[in-house]
C-alpha cells in the first residue's frame, strides 16, 4: 500500500510508515486531529519565541535608561 503521508509504498501489514515514521493504523479522525495537534504546537512554538524575543528586547531597552 501507499503510505498517505509520504507516498513512499510501505508493506500492506505495516503498523508503522519506514519511510517518514508515521503510523497507519491510526483511525484517520485521529490521524487528522493529530496533525491538527501538530500544527498548534508549531505555531504555540512559534509564539514562545517570538515572547522571549520581545522579552529580551525589553529587558535590554530597560537597561539604557
Ligand atoms: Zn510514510
């Protein structure tokens, strides 16, 4: 079969993707909640950065007065 993350052909009784390490046995509502997991962590991720950036930033503006 066709693995529907990477499109690499995986064995028809694989649990696990060899290729991009993804499961497939996973119900496809779970599979898509998962992603959407995914996607909000990278963006919560992404969100911290930019907090400790401007955090930094001000704590270095607080620093010339
Ligand atoms: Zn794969």
């Amino acid at each position: 079969m066709r693995c529907p993350f990477c499109a690499e052909d995986v064995r028809d009784d694989a649990a696990v993707c060899r290729y991009c390490g993804n499961y497939l046995t996973v119900p496809e509502s779970l599979l898509a909640e998962n992603l959407e997991l995914k996607k909000r962590l990278a963006a919560l991720q992404q969100e911290l950065t930019e907090l400790h950036g401007k955090r930094a930033s001000r704590r270095a503006a607080r620093r010339k007065l």
